[in-house]
C-alpha cells in the first residue's frame, strides 16, 4: 500500500514537468481553495479577509528551486502557487501541495501580501518560477536568463544570466500544512503538551514523596 501511494504521489507531481495536474487544478477550479482559505484565515482568524463571493483565484503555477547543480539548476518540489483577488483587488498569495498521506491536495500556506500576489501574479508562461529561500527571492528562469520578480535580499534588479546568479539550494522545508494547523494551533498544541508534562511530573513528585513519607519511622496512615 505504501508503495502505492508513493508511485500514485509520483505520478502526480511528476505531471508534464511544471505544469499543473489536474487534481490540483480542480482544488482551484471548484472553490474548494476559497473555502478553505475562508475557514482557515477567514471571518474566525485575527486579521480576518472576508473570502466571499468576490474573491477570485489567479493562474496556478508550479513552484521550483534552485538545486545547487550547474548542470541542472532548478529541481521541481511539491508546491503550487496561486494569487488570490477580492472585488479584483489582490489580497495575497496561496501556497497548495499534495498531502503524501491522502495524495490529495491541501492548502498548505497563505500569505496576506498583495504585492506579493501582484509580483508573481504575471509569469511567462514559458518561464521556470523559482523560490530563492536563501535570499527569500521568487525568479523566473527563462533561455538561460533570470528576472528578479521578488529580489529579497538578492542585490538583483534587472534580468542576468543564470551563470552570474548563485544557486544554492538552502535549507530543505516541508510545508506546515494549513488543513492539519490553523494560525496560533501550533502554539497552542505546544502549550498544551508543555502542560501535560508538567501535571505528569508533579502527580510522579507527589508519589514519590508520599512513598518517602511511609518509608519513615511513624510514618503511614495514623
């Protein structure tokens, strides 16, 4: 079975390179994004956006990295990003991925920056977007050239050669999804567990020194 699921996530993802495979792009296309961005980051969530019957998805494009090989720069991952617009005025970007436990895909992150959804909002459609964690860049890699579309902390400004653009792979990061944790759950689940550790420890004092208390001359129940 699990190596079904991992030929079936596979398949999936390996779909025509960067393009978008169709369970992706039904998640899109039959509002199933919107709602879960509503529920996730919607009326419930500090800083609430109002994903009602105004908000429209942009274009879905697959999202690569820089691999740290000269001879084959980019490396696809498990990651698909999509502009989100209210009343046509972009409010911020959507992150999707394929969940390898269901082989479905899940909304994975939103970030609430409209310059952000603008930015990545017009991509070649010919062009190789890239996430630069290193230098928290986005690139469009396109003939050998690359455009900053983000430039971070870069230092680029105008389209270069890729032979003049270090390509370090940084730190590898799978998405915390936003179908498992809602904003502040994580903390939370945190606290919690640093509370039950802490209950555990005092009714374990406790009884040791109940038991300590018998062991003495006199000691034990009058």
């Amino acid at each position: 079975m699990t190596a079904l699921v991992s030929a079936l996530l596979l398949a999936a993802l390996a779909v025509g390179g960067g393009s978008v495979p169709a369970e992706v792009a039904a998640y899109v296309a039959d509002g199933s994004l919107v709602t879960r961005l509503d529920e996730v980051y919607g009326s419930a969530a500090p800083g609430a956006i109002d994903f009602g019957e105004e908000t429209t998805t942009g274009a879905v494009v697959r999202v690569s990295e820089w691999s740290g090989d000269a001879a084959n720069p980019t490396q696809l991952v498990n990651e698909w990003i999509v502009p989100v617009s209210i009343a046509e005025e972009p409010v911020g970007l959507a992150t999707i991925w394929i969940n390898p436990d269901s082989v479905r895909p899940e909304l994975a992150d939103f970030e609430p920056d409209a310059e952000l959804a603008v930015a990545l909002s017009d991509i070649p459609p010919a062009a190789t977007l890239v996430r630069d964690r290193v230098h928290g860049a986005w690139y469009a890699l396109a003939d050998g050239v690359v455009t900053a579309l983000v430039p971070g902390d870069s230092g680029l400004s105008t389209p270069v050669p890729l032979a003049d653009v270090a390509i370090d792979a940084g730190p590898a990061e799978e998405p915390v999804t936003a179908d498992e944790v809602g904003p502040g759950l994580g903390l939370s689940a945190a606290l919690g567990a640093v509370l039950v550790i802490a209950v555990a420890v005092a009714f374990a004092s406790a009884g040791r020194r109940r038991g300590r208390d018998r062991d003495l001359p006199g000691g034990g129940d009058a």
